[in-house]
C-alpha cells in the first residue's frame, strides 16, 4: 500500500509540476502582450497632442468650402 500512495504522490507532484511550467509560460505571454498594448496607448496617447498644436493656428488659405 505505501508504495501506490508514493505512486500517487509522484503523479500529483508531476502535474503540479507540469501545471506551473504552463502557468509560467502563460503569465510570460501576458505580460508581453501588456507591455505591447502599454506602448500603442502611449503612441495612442500622444498623436492628438501632436496633431492639435499643428490645428492651433489654422493657414489664411484653408477656408470651408461654401465661402
């Protein structure tokens, strides 16, 4: 008897084992992901800005068109 309730143990501590590696791996692609989205809504962030001083002060010639 003692020798399947080793068995068992070994078993559990092997998918134990197997489900942290998995966990890992998982928690890696996560944070890569957050580091990638973290800088396209920083470049998300700063385009307005960018674009309104540019928008300030509008050129002489660019009129609506029904004047």
């Amino acid at each position: 008897m003692p020798s399947a309730r080793i068995d068992r143990l070994e078993e559990r501590q092997a998918w134990l084992e197997r489900h942290v590696t998995e966990q890992d791996k998982a928690m890696l692609a996560l944070n890569e992901e957050l580091a990638r989205l973290r800088a396209e809504l920083k470049k998300l962030r700063e385009r307005p800005a960018a674009g309104s001083e540019n928008s300030e002060q509008p050129d002489s010639d660019d009129r609506p068109p029904h004047y």
